[in-house]
C-alpha cells in the first residue's frame, strides 16, 4: 500500500525540490531576472546621465549668452541688456529660466542679486559661498522660486581695470520637466523589461517543456516494457538521450539473454539427470539380494554422474550471471602462487615440479576471482596428472582491442594427437580411465573462457606433452594494486 501510494504520488505531481522541470524554470527565470534588472538599472542611469548632460550643455550655453551681454559702465558697474538675450523666458516671472549677477569680495562674501532676471520676480537666488577661479564653471543643485529644483551654473569674471572688483554670473533652469522625463522613461522602461520578463519566462516554460519531452516519451517506452507490451525501448530520441536509450536497450537485451540462458541451463540439467534417475529407480524396483555389491557400486557411479552434471551446470550458471559486469578485476599473480601451492599438496606422491615464469609488470584478469581459480586450477591438475616430472605456466599480455591475457600451461607428458585434443575439451570424455576425473575438466575450462569471450586452445608443448592455452580479457593496462 505505501509503495502503491508513493507511486501515485510521483505521478501526481513532485515535490518542486525533486522537479526537474522546476529547477530548469526557477534557475532560468531567475537569471533572466537579475540581467533584466541590472539592464533596467544601468538603461535608467545612462537615460538620466545623458539628459542631465544635455540640459548643462544647453545652460551653459545660456550662461554663455548672459556672459557675452554682461558690460561694465564707467563707474565698474555690471550692466546686462535684457532685451538683447533670446530666449523670452527671461521675461515671464517664474519661467523656470533664469538669471543673477553678484558682487563679490575678496573673502567670497558679496551682495546677492545685484542684477537678475526679470523671470525672478521679487526673488534672487541664495547661494553658498564658493570659490571660483576666474572664468571657472560651477554647476549645483539648488531650490528655487516656489520650492521648484533648480540646476545652477555660476561663473567667475572681472571688471576690466578693476581688480578687486568680481562678480558671480549665475544661470539656473528649472529641473522639473527633465525629472518629469527621466521619470517617464524609467516608467516606460519598467513596464517594456517585465514584458520583456514575461514573455522570456514563456520562451522558458516552452523550451524547458520542449527540452524534457522525450523524457515522457521514454517513460511511455518504460512503461510499455513494464508491462510487457515490447521487449525494446521503442522510438526516436535526440542524440543527447539516444546513447541512454541505447545502454538500457543494451540491459534489457542482456537480462533476456541470461534468462533465456538460464532457462536451457535448467531444461539441459533436468534432461542430463533423466538418465541416472531412471537408472537407480529401475534398480530399486526389483532388488535382488545377490546382486548388493552391483547394486551399490551402480548407486556410486550414477551418483558420480549426476554430480559432474550437477556441478558443471552451477559453473555455467555462476559465470553467466557474472560474465560482462563492469569494473572486475583480478590479478593473475596471486591466483596462481596460491594454485600451485594448493597442486603441490594434492600432487605430492607424483614429484612434479611445477614452474611458473610471469613478466614483471603486472598482470589482471577482467573477470571474478573464482572463475580465474576454477580456469587455472583444472588447467593446473590436467597438466599435473598427465606430466612426468614438470608442469610450466608463463603468461603474456597481447594488445588490442579488447586487451587480451594469454595463460599457457603445459607438461612433459606423452602428449596427445590432434583428433585426441579436439577430443579432450568434449564433455565428460575422458581419455584414459584409469587416470581420475570426471571427463569435465577441460570442458569447463573452455566454457568459461567462452563465456568471458575468450577461448581454450590445446597444442603440442615443447616439453613433449601438451600445452594449453587460454585466451581471456585483460583488465586494462597493467598496474600495480
């Protein structure tokens, strides 16, 4: 019931932490976001830089004009001809235009509004005390007639042929209607980049849906396996995907084959056993006291027979389940110092020497540990049985495409023909039976080497009898563990 209900909920609707469709929109839009703000920022201070510039380039051009008009009278006195400036807004009281000259002292003290624009009325404009060099511009920000913002330029000049005489030209301009317009701008500007914002969030949610459709998709296919209405992911994937599909369509195929595998394994072991079962029953149904010892030794010997089925179906089973993982690795080194050990115990009434010859660098097996051991170990007491006095196993990496690992192991036997070695890796065959096996030996040898795709091939040796070599997968370049 949980699980079922774990299920239902998934489907229903993740949790927006475990959404990917949400991450993709939340990381988009909120990326999209801050570039949108920063561009509305930096567009609304570049606007407002620029018509401040453009409104202090057009004051100081009027600055320049009442300088140009500015003439002192004999007594040193400033005197501005009104009516010869241009802009008539000189002449209406409060106009937003306007205009001053004041006296001053050599300590930046003066009398404020000595000469002023009709424009200002009844009123002058108070200004701080600053230092101005001659001719120098100041430009500041100042309230005016009516509490209106004011930009103001004032500059420095001198009395002709009077030299304690400066005054202070002063030209300000209402700031209203360009803060209007910055305003309006910044408004606009606003109102377009949360459009922009939108309609990008859009481009977002499509692209993203766009972008995880054929994830759908796979789940469609997922489910259609589940349910067994296809063995394959069927369908067309973008290329970012389609090598994905491909390893799980790899899977499935793979999982098939051990179960098919699996399946004519159990049927094969079943069939292998018929014969022995019916054997011993057929003896048991008519027992005859005379015949104890027959009876006894044919129990032994189907025994026998069952077993060697018995154990060589679990091999074939235990390597195709394992044959092909990834990441198996043994080293060959310490399988074989621990097998000859083992061949020196069970062999020990027969003095066989058994030499082993490995190249320095390392040496390792792509596969499960056990299977080296149950490949090497039957190699090993084959070579032993058969061998005079002398048993050699030496190894050599090949390269390629797979790497390859070659183990030979051979002995000073008789040897054997040709016809005879084909013969050997048949199972349960077994060439002299007065030597003790089972016949399957080899058999499993080449049918694990198989598995693993690779293979057993038995040749004359130098030694005069046999020598066996096995071809298996190597795990990469050789290192050290």
């Amino acid at each position: 019931m949980n699980r079922g209900a774990n299920r239902d909920a998934n489907r229903g609707g993740l949790h927006w932490s475990r959404s990917l469709r949400f991450r993709l929109l939340a990381v988009t839009v909120a990326g999209v976001a801050v570039a949108v703000v920063l561009a509305g920022l930096v567009l609304s201070g570049l606007f407002r830089e620029h018509v401040q510039r453009q409104f202090e380039a057009a004051l100081l051009q009027q600055l320049d004009q009442v300088t140009a008009r500015l003439e002192f009278d004999a007594q040193g006195q400033p005197v501005v001809a009104a009516q010869a400036l241009s802009d008539p807004r000189w002449l209406k009281p409060y106009s937003g235009l306007y205009w001053q000259v004041d006296a001053m002292a050599p300590d930046g003290h003066g009398r404020t509004g000595v000469l002023r624009s009709r424009s200002l009325w009844d009123t002058s404009l108070a200004l701080q005390v600053d230092a101005l060099a001659d001719g120098a511009v100041h430009v500041h920000e100042v309230a005016g007639p009516q509490g209106a913002p004011l930009l103001v330029l004032e500059r420095t000049v001198r009395a002709e042929g009077a030299d304690a005489a400066r005054w202070r030209l002063i030209v300000a301009a209402d700031l209203q209607a360009t803060q209007a317009a910055t305003a309006q701008f910044t408004r606009l500007l606003a109102l377009s980049l949360a459009a922009l914002l939108v309609l990008l969030a859009a481009a977002a949610w499509a692209q993203v849906a766009v972008g995880l459709k054929p994830l759908r998709v796979l789940q469609r296919g997922l489910q259609d396996v589940q349910q067994a209405r296809t063995t394959q992911l069927q369908g067309t994937f973008p290329a970012e995907v389609q090598p994905l599909v491909d390893d799980f369509n790899g899977v499935l195929a793979r999982n098939a084959e051990v179960l098919e595998r699996a399946r004519t394994q159990a049927g094969n072991l079943a069939h292998a056993l018929k014969t022995p079962l019916s054997v011993l029953e057929n003896a048991a149904r008519a027992p005859d006291p005379a015949d104890g010892p027959a009876l006894a030794a044919l129990v032994r010997e189907q025994v026998q027979v069952a077993r060697r089925h018995i154990d060589w179906h679990l091999a074939r089973s235990r390597v195709a389940a394992s044959a092909h993982l990834p990441g198996q690795r043994t080293a060959l080194e310490p399988v074989v110092g621990g097998l000859v050990r083992v061949m020196n115990k069970v062999h020990v009434g027969q003095d066989v020497d058994i030499t082993v010859a490995l190249p320095d660098t390392p040496l390792f097996f792509a596969g499960e540990a056990q299977d080296l051991q149950e490949m090497l170990g039957n190699l090993l007491d084959n070579a032993c049985k058969w061998a005079r006095s002398s048993v050699r196993l030496n190894a050599q990496a090949l390269g390629g495409q797979p790497p390859r690992l070659v183990v030979y192991v051979e002995d000073d036997g008789l040897g054997i023909s040709a016809a005879q070695r084909a013969q050997a890796l048949e199972r349960g065959v077994r060439l002299d039976e007065t030597v003790p096996g089972s016949g399957l030996g080899l058999a499993i040898v080449q049918d694990l080497a198989t598995m693993y795709g690779g293979r057993l091939d038995l040749e004359p040796s130098g030694l005069g009898g046999v020598r066996a070599a096995l071809a298996l997968p190597a795990a990469g370049d050789a290192q050290q563990e």
